[in-house]
C-alpha cells in the first residue's frame, strides 16, 4: 500500500488526468490533455512536439491499460492508478523508463521559444491544465524553480518528475508537480 503522501499526490494526479471529469481515467483523456496543452501554445496538432507528446501520454496509458485495468473496462480508475504507481516505486528502472520520455516531451511543448528553459509564462499553460488556481501558480512554479532563478531546466523538470512519483520526503519540490496535495 503506498504511504499516505504517495496516496495525496496520485489523487491530485488522477484529477489531472480525468481530463473530461467523468471520473474515469480513458485513453481519451490523454488524448485531451495533449490537443489542450498543444492548443494552450498554439501548437499544431501536426506538428513532431505534440505528436511526441501524444505518443508519450498514450504509451502511459497503454501501460496502465495493459497491466492494471483489473476489471478490463477501459477505464483507469483510481485505485488501479494507485497500483500502477505503486510497481513504479518498487522499481525505479521502470519509473524513469516511463517518466523520462513523457518530461522530456511534456518540456519540449512548454520551451516555446527552444532555449532549454521554462518561463513562468510558458509553464503557466500547463498549470491550467492541471487545474492549479491561479492565486497558487506562482507560488507552486517557484517552489518547482529549484534554482530560484526564474526557469525549470530539462534536467530539473526531469527530476521533479520522479520526486513526484517516487519521493515520500515532504520537502521535495517535485511533489508539487502536479499542483498542491
């Protein structure tokens, strides 16, 4: 079982990721979340960055789908969620084997202008996305700007991922990945 903090983070998550709010995570939802986070930048649907996206996000669910949709409906619900991030923490080869290609797509859609580095302006899509209210966006990307320097490097938004999926330390900047818990 995982332990409490775990629990918090994969909830907000999940709200993250039942992108049409049925309470269901579908493959659907994945594809949402792409055509929003491209839309929220002006990106074409067309385009290598939201196609590598798009394939990153389903390969997740693809993931899920194929090993954890217990009742083998489709559909992602939370507890199955839970037990996905759970073989995630026991083996950390697969977690940054999954995490790694998706953060490195996902800042790749957000490093608008290509100079390695995210803004609060170009992050601020995607905290939309994950439904972070904009009196906590600040607040949330400066505790993600590790550096306090004004910008999330690949290799920092690399690393807040995998806190946030494999950290049980409060403190970590990266469990606020998602938004707050």
């Amino acid at each position: 079982m995982l332990p409490d903090i775990q629990r918090k983070k994969v909830a907000v998550l999940y709200l993250v990721l039942d992108a049409d709010e049925n309470g269901f995570i579908e493959r659907f939802d994945f594809e949402r979340i792409a055509k929003k986070m491209a839309a929220a930048h002006d990106i074409s649907q067309f385009s290598d960055r939201y196609r590598s996206l798009r394939e990153s996000l389903l390969a997740i669910y693809d993931d899920i789908k194929a090993n954890l949709d217990l009742n083998d409906n489709y559909r992602v619900e939370l507890q199955e969620l839970m037990a996905y991030v759970e073989v995630l923490i026991a083996t950390p080869s697969i977690c940054e084997a999954r995490i790694f290609p998706l953060a490195r797509d996902l800042f790749h859609m957000l490093d608008l202008n290509a100079n390695g580095k995210i803004s609060f302006g170009e992050w601020k899509p995607f905290a939309d996305v994950c439904r972070i209210s904009t009196d906590d966006m600040q607040p949330v990307f400066d505790l993600l700007d590790v550096r306090g320097n004004g910008y999330i490097t690949q290799r920092d938004f690399q690393l807040l991922m995998l806190d946030f999926f494999l950290s049980e330390d409060p403190s970590k900047p990266g469990n606020y990945t998602f938004g707050r818990f």
